[in-house]
C-alpha cells in the first residue's frame, strides 16, 4: 500500500486595505496601562498603522497613540484600536513579523493635515 501525500491548500489573504501603505520605521508611544510605552511601526496610512512587536495587545483594545512623522516637529495624537494582532508564526513557510494593526479612530483636524501631506509626500 502506497502512503497517500496530503493535499496542503494554499490559503491567500484578500488585502482589504481601503488606502495605499507606506514603509516607514518611526517610534510611536502610548499608554498601556498605568505605564508609558514604546514600539516601532514597519507601515502607514491614513487609515491605521502596523506596529512591530513581540507582544502584542489583543483585538479591540483601545489605545490613545502619539507618534512624530519625519520631518516634523508636530506628534500627531491619534485615538486609534487594535484591529488585529499576530505572534510570530510561520506562514506559508516564511516567518511574519510579529505586532499588531492599529485603525485610527479619531485624529484632530491638524493630525489629518500633517498625515495627509506626509502621505502625499511619499506616493
């Protein structure tokens, strides 16, 4: 008898991003807690933002963001939530960066200004 090979699918993501990303490797600070902390983002648009980290908070989970765009002097403060949260895992064979994806939920009329026209920037 002849073992059977199982069949592996390949799942593939839809991107369901609603507006283009940018690389950018910028520390972004926020509460957690009772204590002020820090992480680095790999990606951002005007919608959210992808933070890398080993520890990530879980899905749902609000948090108040401040974060300062190259070339400004200006922190955008942004009310933002953890949409969805990874560890590091293998995927298809390849290792993912571990963090989270963080939506802005609210950003002030001068934060819009300042994302936009760094995102102009950078397109």
């Amino acid at each position: 008898m002849t073992p059977r090979k199982k069949e592996v699918k390949k799942v593939s993501r839809k991107n369901t991003r609603r507006e283009p990303r940018v690389s950018i490797f910028v520390r972004v600070d926020f509460k957690d807690k009772e204590d002020f902390i820090y992480y680095y983002s790999r990606n951002l648009s005007r919608g959210g933002i992808f933070i890398q980290t080993v520890d990530p908070l879980p899905p749902g989970t609000p948090i108040f963001l401040q974060l300062t765009l190259p070339g400004s002097t200006l922190p955008l403060e942004i009310e933002s939530k953890v949409i969805w949260s990874r560890k590091e895992e293998e995927e298809g064979g390849t290792k993912v960066i571990p963090g989270m994806g963080i939506q802005f939920v609210r950003l002030d009329e001068q934060s819009k200004k300042l994302l936009d026209d760094f995102l102009k920037g950078k397109s």
